[in-house]
C-alpha cells in the first residue's frame, strides 16, 4: 500500500485537539469546568431583573412663609439655570409649593453615580450666595436606586383596631424594622403609614404678626429641642399654621408652651402666646393605608364572610437590599425575623402579610429558566440520537453544560447577577452553542466511516477531522459574534436592561468553539468505533476502538 504523507495540522482547532486529545489532564479540566459552573450557579446573586445604573438627586430649598409663586420666580427658576450648566445631567424638573422648592434632577443613563452627586453638591454650593434672604440651607438628596427599590414589603395591621392603639402598633413595628435592619445586606428599611404620637403646635398668624415674629424663627426654637425638624403643613382655613411637632424631647405640653421663642422689648415671648399646644397623632400625616382582610367565622357562608372584612389603617414595611446582593438570600432572612416574631405580634393582636416579596420571584424565575434550559439540552440530545447516534449525541450534549458553565462562571467574575436577561442571553444562544460540536463529530463520523480511513490510526482521523472543519466553524461563529456587537452600543434605558446579551452571548459562543475542539474530539476516542469494512476489516483492531 502507498504510503501516506502525514497531515499538516494549519488551523488552532487541530492544533487544541492534538493538544488535549491524549493528554490525562483533559478530563480533569472537564471536571473542573463543570465544578466552576455549579459554584457560579449556586453563588450567583439572583435578581428578577438587571440592575441599572441610574444617577440623579433631588435639591429641596425651604423657604418659610413662601407662596408657590414666589418659590418659582426667586428659588427654582435660578436655580434650574444653574445646574443646567453641569455636564451630564439629561432632566431637570421644578416643582414649587407653600414654603418649599424641590428641583429633580436626572443624569443620563450610565453615568457615574458619585461623580454625579458631588458635581450636583458643588454647583449648588458654588451659587449659595445667589439665594434669596429668608432661605434656609438647601438639602441634598442623590437618588439611589440602588437601595431605593424594595424588595421585600410587609403590611402590618391591628386585627381589633379597637384593641390596639396606633401608637402602640408604630412601636411594635419600628421594634421589628430594628431587627430587619440588622440582616446582612439589607441596605435600606421605611415606614410608610405609620401614626406617630407627637405634639402638635398650631400657630395663630395674626399673634405671630403682632409680635413681629417669622415662622422661621418659631421653627428654629422648636428645632432646638426637636428630635426632627419641624415641616410646615401650610395654612389653614382659620389662618393657622400646624408645624411637625415635638417627640420625646420633653414632658409635657406645658413644656412645649413654654419654650421661648424671642425676646419682645426685654420681655421672652412664649411659643404658648403664639400658639396652641396640644397632644396627639402626627396630624399632619396624610401618607395613611388601609388594608382589607377575609377571616372565615364558622357557620357563615362564603358570601356573609366575605362581607365581613373591612379595611384596616396599616403601616408598611419596605426592605431594600444592597446593589449587587442575592435577593433570594435577604427575602428569605427577612421572612425568618417576621417568623421569630410572630407569636409575639398575634400575642398584641397585630397580624401581617408579605404584599411584595422579590427575591421569591426571582428564585422562581431563574428556576423555571433553568428548568427549560434543562429541557431544550434533553429535546436536542434526542434529535441527534436519531441523526447521529446515540454515541454522538452523548459527546454533544457533554459540550452544553460545559459551554453553560463557562459562560456562568466568566459572568459571576465580572460581577453580574443571575436575572432572567441574563438566562434569556443562554437560551438566545443556545441553539448556536451545539454548532459547533455538532460540526466537528459529524466531520469525524464522516472521516470514521468513509474509504481510504483503515490505514489511518484513530488519532490522527480526529485530529484531521477537527482541523479540516476549523477555519470555516471560526468565521461562521465571529459573523454571528459580530451580529450581537451593535446591541452593546445601544443606549438609555433599553440599552442598559440588554446588556447581559451582547455580554453573555459572544462569550457563550467563543466556550463553544475552544469546548468543540477540545472535548468532542477526545470523548470521540473514548465512545466511537470505526466501521468494518468489506474487504479491509484486517486493518481495524482493539487499538483503534481504544
């Protein structure tokens, strides 16, 4: 027989397969590969949906006294003209009210957020000496989405509103937001609806004239034995005024009327001589709930029970987790504090349901992909079963889970969280993903089982058919890498949401090549057997079928 010159191995895909097809480390690297997945799968943080960078803030300017019209002309107008001057900033919103502006300012997507809010803190603090008399100091608040969004909501409520005291319902609450606030990665804990006891102060504009006195110099003596700072309600049919009143800071309500608020021609001026004192809930709350609830009484139908709920005042508890963080993980901790108190709260006659629970939503989104992503590897294992082989479709379907993992494992180094963008990108590409093994094994079933193989060792038909098929399999996959390039360049709001797309897909397909090329070549010369054939079976021995 002639004698055949040896095959010139030109393209990296032979090259990878002579590399790794005889070498005893490669099942090891397959082990390790699948092992790096799993970690990623396991620890990835789990999100419903990507997080986007949103930068912006609010500057809110008190001016005590002020009509909206003048807020507008004196206060936001300048303003705004100012910090439309800062690089960056896409939005600038104004909204004038009694006694109070409050200019909204949003950045473009993607910008930096510290950067952002120290360059929004400097050009106010640069135009400070532009503000007119009788303004108080502006207060900065940069927009964290971050820690801004809740993940997890809880509505508590009095079974008996008769039988529990608002007061006492805030306490016991604010007793379980302690605890909440003190799970790992919780960023952020609010109340919203909550009844607080306090004094109230109403004051009377006609004394406050008589005297000669401002409302800002009554709100700073109140402030000096305030826990909080007190906050204008506005007037009142009667000419009143009712200020956030003053809790915890002293006894009485005698107290309160006794603090001084100026001098008057060497003689104090009481706050009792402009106001009135009294004792009570935060009047001037008007962010208030209710909730409707169904208890079943026996011995009543499901039409009587159903009538029986009736709305209930609550207060809700939101719970935000740190940027970056697993939801799964902080909801679950979350639900096990609510659960320690439990017995507690139905003690106090205080019941509550979880209205918004993120994390579990996102755990079962993630969860029903992956169990279709499970599905769709088993449909195309069966499909190349009856194509194939039952051999060839083993070796395909051992390059999925080892191009998934890869593809989990480069994500979770480059901090991104597993959300269903992110599982949408695997499944997108997951068809392409088998390209490539699907290629190279049936290149080599054709070389296995075609004329001129039998004075061939096994070896070198792998290696020759996973060389043949190289160059054309890496311009197929970097055109449809190409196809995914511009959607990284795409902008705003969407562009920031798809982002795990062009991210995720190229890097899945470029594992798909160098896992083609490494693997299915030598899972080939473990599973596959050359054909006999007619005439030449004096060629094939055990050694080949190794």
């Amino acid at each position: 027989m002639e004698h055949q010159k040896p095959y010139q191995i030109v393209n990296v895909a032979g090259k990878l397969a002579k590399t790794f097809l005889l070498n005893p480390l490669t099942p090891i690297l397959g082990a390790i590969l699948l092992l790096l997945g799993f970690l990623a799968l396991s620890t990835m943080p789990r999100e419903e949906d990507p997080q986007i960078a949103i930068s912006g803030g609010a500057v809110i300017v008190a001016m005590p006294g002020a009509t909206p019209e003048e807020v507008e002309n004196i206060i936001l107008n300048p303003l705004e003209r100012k910090l439309r001057e800062v690089r960056g900033i896409e939005h600038v919103y104004g909204m004038a009210m009694n006694d109070v502006g409050v200019v909204n300012v949003m950045y473009y997507i993607g910008e930096n957020r510290e950067d952002s809010n120290l360059k929004l803190y400097d050009k106010v603090m640069q135009n400070m000496d532009d503000m007119p008399k009788g303004v108080m100091q502006p207060l900065i608040k940069p927009f964290d989405i971050d820690i801004d969004i809740p993940i997890v909501t809880v509505a508590f409520y009095a079974k008996e509103m008769q039988k529990v005291e608002d007061s006492k319902l805030f306490e016991m609450v604010r007793k379980v937001q302690q605890k909440i606030n003190a799970v790992e990665n919780v960023a952020k804990t609010t109340l919203k609806g909550a009844r607080k006891s306090q004094y109230n102060i109403q004051i009377d504009i006609a004394k406050l004239s008589g005297y000669t006195l401002s409302l800002g110099q009554v709100m700073k003596a109140v402030q000096s034995i305030a826990v909080n700072v007190p906050n204008v309600k506005g007037r009142t049919d009667d000419h009143k005024m009712v200020v956030f009143g003053v809790k915890n800071a002293i006894e009485s309500v005698e107290d309160v009327g006794n603090v001084i608020v100026a001098q008057y021609m060497d003689s104090p001026i009481y706050l009792r001589d402009v106001a009135t004192v009294t004792k009570g809930l935060d009047i001037q709350n008007f962010q208030t709930a209710s909730i409707l609830t169904k208890e079943k009484q026996e011995g009543k139908s499901e039409v009587e029970n159903a009538a029986l709920g009736e709305p209930k005042s609550q207060i809700t508890l939101s719970v935000a987790k740190l940027a970056g963080t697993n939801a799964v993980n902080v909801s679950q901790e979350v639900i096990s504090v609510l659960k320690s108190y439990a017995q507690e709260l139905d003690k106090m006659g205080i019941g509550y349901v979880v209205t918004r629970n993120y994390g579990e939503r996102a755990n079962e989104a993630v969860n029903e992909l992956m169990h279709h992503l499970m599905i769709t590897i088993v449909i195309i294992a069966l499909m190349l079963v009856f194509a194939l082989g039952w051999r060839e479709s083993i070796i395909v379907t051992f390059t999925v889970p080892a191009i998934l993992a890869v593809t989990l494992f480069t994500a979770w180094m480059t901090d991104q969280t597993m959300n269903r963008i992110t599982l949408f990108a695997l499944l997108l590409s997951l068809g392409l993903l088998v390209d490539a093994a699907i290629i190279v094994i049936e290149n080599i079933h054709r070389h296995l089982h075609s004329h001129g193989s039998e004075g061939k060792e096994m070896k070198d038909i792998l290696v020759e058919a996973t060389d043949e098929i190289g160059a054309p399999t890496n311009i197929a996959t970097l055109a449809i890498i190409l196809t995914m390039v511009p959607m990284a360049f795409v902008g705003g709001m969407m562009g920031s949401f798809m982002k795990p797309i062009p991210y995720n897909v190229p890097v899945a397909l470029i594992a798909s090549l160098f896992v083609a090329y490494i693997f299915t070549p030598y899972l080939s010369l473990k599973l596959l057997k050359r054909d006999k054939h007619s005439g030449h079976g004096n060629h094939h021995s055990e050694e080949d079928d190794a």
